[in-house]
C-alpha cells in the first residue's frame, strides 16, 4: 500500500512540474526564445508520458 501512495506521489510531482513548463509557454514572450519555448513543451508532454508510466506501476497496456 505504502507503494501504492509513493507512486501516486512522484506522478502528481511530475506532473506539476509538467504543469509549470506549460505554463511558462506564452505566444510572444520576450524572455523566453521560441525554441526554447517549444522545447520546454515538448519536455511537458516527455514529462506527462513519465507520469502516467510510473502512475499506472509501468504496467503495458494490452493490445
């Protein structure tokens, strides 16, 4: 069960520092480049894949 909570805990993590780097992208910011822009996206959704994997205990979804 403590594992259960554990794996709950990390994906709810890593999922708000998923929320974060989505929140930093803005359409014309003269801070932040475009590319860096999109690659801080593109991390957000790598991040949200991560979560969801360690969420579910990395079980492979049947076909």
């Amino acid at each position: 069960m403590n594992r259960f909570f554990r794996r709950k805990a990390e994906a709810w993590l890593i999922r708000l520092a998923a929320w974060i780097l989505i929140g930093r992208n803005v359409a014309r910011c003269k801070v932040v480049s475009r590319r860096d822009n999109n690659d801080m996206w593109g991390m957000a959704e790598s991040l949200e894949g991560i979560a969801d994997r360690i969420s579910s205990g990395y079980k492979e979804p049947s076909p």
